[in-house]
C-alpha cells in the first residue's frame, strides 16, 4: 500500500478535489513503518484495544442514560 503526502497543506478546490499547496511524496508502507516508529507489540495492542472498548461503553452509557432520561 503506498501513502501519498504533501510537504505543505492540503486543500480543497470548488469542485471539492483535494489539492497539495507544496510537494507531493509518496511513502510505501514499509517506509511509513520505519517512519513512524516501531511496530506496536501485542501487550500494546491488547492495551489499546482495553482503552477503546472502555470509551464505546461510557459513550453508549452516557446515550443510553441521556434516552432514559428524556
């Protein structure tokens, strides 16, 4: 998988196609690995994985109490 990206910012012409105001660089996926850093390790993984299942419940909560609620 490659990954294009711009030097400057990106923006957005009247016919809503996204243009680069600076130079465009296009990245592989394992350029983009080295790039940003180590790969995450599985303990990470399980981790994250944690801490986003722990946010979708208090946001469904926080719904399902806004909707009793009412």
């Amino acid at each position: 998988m490659n990954f294009l990206a711009c030097d400057g910012s990106w923006t957005v012409n009247a016919d809503g196609a996204a243009a680069c105001t600076g130079t465009l660089h296009t990245y592989t996926s394992e350029e983009m690995r080295s790039l940003l850093g180590s790969d995450l390790t599985w303990d990470q993984v399980a981790e994250l994985r944690g801490e986003v299942l722990g946010l979708f419940c208090i946001a469904f909560g926080f719904l399902a109490l806004k909707r009793l609620i009412k």
